[in-house]
C-alpha cells in the first residue's frame, strides 16, 4: 500500500490517540464529560481530538472543509458541505464516547473524505485494539496493511453472525429484527461504537451489522471501508448509503449475498 494521503491520515489519528485520547481514558473528572443534547455527552477528549485533526486535514488539503460532530452541535448548518464540491472531511474524533467516557472499549477515531459530494476515503482507527482500517474507493481497503476482501465471505443464513442496535429501532421493527435473529447464526447486541463494528466486518469477526440512527460521521468512513472491500451499505429498501441523506435504518453486509440474507432474515416485510 502506498498512498501518501492514506499514510498521512492514518498516521494523524494515531498521534491524535496518542497526544490526547489515550492519555484521558480513565483519567476523565467529573468536569471533563456534560450532555450536550438529551442522551448525548461530549468529553473533553471529544473537542480536543476534533480541534487537532481538523486543524491536520486543513494542512493536507488546504481549502477543504472539516465536518465535524462536535463543530456541528454547535453548528448544524455545517451539513450543507456535505453535497458541496471540493473536499469535505467527515471527522467523529472518539467514536463510542459512551463507552469512553464510562472507561470501557471500544472506542475508535474515524474520518471519512468526500470530494465533489461523493465518499472517496475512510480511515478507521480503534487504539486499544491498535486495529487500523483505510482506503479509498477505487483502491481498495487495507487493515493493518494488508489487503481485504470480502466478497467471499460465505452467505449461509444460519452461519451468519452479525449485530443488530435493536433498542434503537421502533418497537414493530424490533421485535421483527430480534424474532428474525433466531434464523441467522448469532445475533448481537451491538458495542455502542459503530467504528468497531465496521472494523469487524472487515475482519471478519461479523458478516453484517444493522443500525437505525445514521449520522453521517458514525458511517460514512466504515461505508467507504466496507464498499471498497466488497461489501455493501444500503438503507433498509435497498437504496445505496450516503451520508448526506436524511432518514434512519442502514444494513451493512461483508458483500451482496450476506445483505440480501441479512436482509430477509431481519427486515422480511419492513
């Protein structure tokens, strides 16, 4: 692999884990987390991590646009960049801050490259597992350097094993998911960190994942990771992921054939 962006990127979360994420796990104060919307807290590492990675990225590709979750709880007309030409980056600096905040993993950094309106590059980077994923779309994905491909990844029903964020769903849709669960392999919980459930699609661990909330810095740099591997994001009626798109429920699959069985397995009549 080499790919100067690619490398540069990467090496940039990294630093970021290292200088600012790592050395506050655990460490929090009460002072250091607060709500920033009902359910929804932001830590110091949060702000920290997203002021040291845009301020990278802007460097790299000077001109571009960082979108960032925390920038746009303060200021959510930033989404429009997400249809505008140029590029746009996508930034969650600590992805699972729950589970963050509460001194559990996973947690991961993640950052996702738009040009001209389009997901091009996705890095995810998980720092206790020191599991990195990138790649571009046209070039494949890479984990820890080595190339992945998944398209062969077996689509047996009852050899699937995949998560499910059920008590996020609707209570029709997720008594339909959890009773379809029973046909598949294993049905999981979910790890309350959408980085480490791209990441293990990727490796392996999981052949698809189900989510209802899409905000577009918790998918976008998994989505471009899992395509260009082989896999597939699509909402529940089929319709390709793109981050700008408003609405909710998103399947992932290792590739077309888990999607389509995931699908009817889970999703049968929704």
């Amino acid at each position: 692999m080499a790919d100067t962006l690619l490398d540069d990127v990467a090496g940039l979360l990294r630093e970021t884990a290292d200088r600012v994420v790592l050395p506050l796990f655990r460490k929090l104060d009460e002072d250091d987390v607060e709500e920033k919307a009902p359910g929804e807290i932001v830590t110091v590492a949060d702000r920290q991590a997203e002021e040291l990675i845009a301020a990278t990225l802007l460097r790299l590709r000077p001109g571009s646009v960082v979108v960032g979750e925390e920038a746009v709880a303060e200021d959510p007309a930033l989404l429009r960049h997400l249809r505008s030409g140029g590029d746009v980056w996508l930034v969650d600096p600590v992805d699972g801050t729950s589970n963050f905040a509460a001194g559990r993993r996973p947690f991961a950094l993640m950052v996702a490259l738009l040009t001209d309106g389009e997901p091009t590059a996705g890095w995810v980077y998980d720092p206790l597992a020191g599991t990195l994923a990138v790649g571009r779309t046209c070039d494949g994905t890479y984990l820890d350097g080595a190339r992945v491909d998944t398209t062969g990844v077996p689509a047996t029903a009852g050899g699937l094993r995949g998560a499910a964020m059920s008590r996020f769903l609707p209570p029709a849709a997720r008594a339909r998911v959890e009773a379809g669960g029973e046909r598949l392999g294993e049905l999981l919980p979910g790890q309350h960190c959408a980085g480490r459930e791209y990441l293990d699609v990727l490796t392996g661990d999981q052949q698809f994942v189900l989510f209802w909330r899409t905000l577009p810095w918790d998918h976008a740099p998994g989505a471009v990771l899992v395509r260009a591997a082989g896999g597939v994001a699509r909402r529940f009626d089929g319709a390709d992921y793109h981050p700008a798109d408003e609405g909710r429920g998103l399947l992932v699959a290792a590739n077309e054939r888990v999607w389509n069985e995931a699908r009817a397995a889970l999703l049968d009549g929704a």
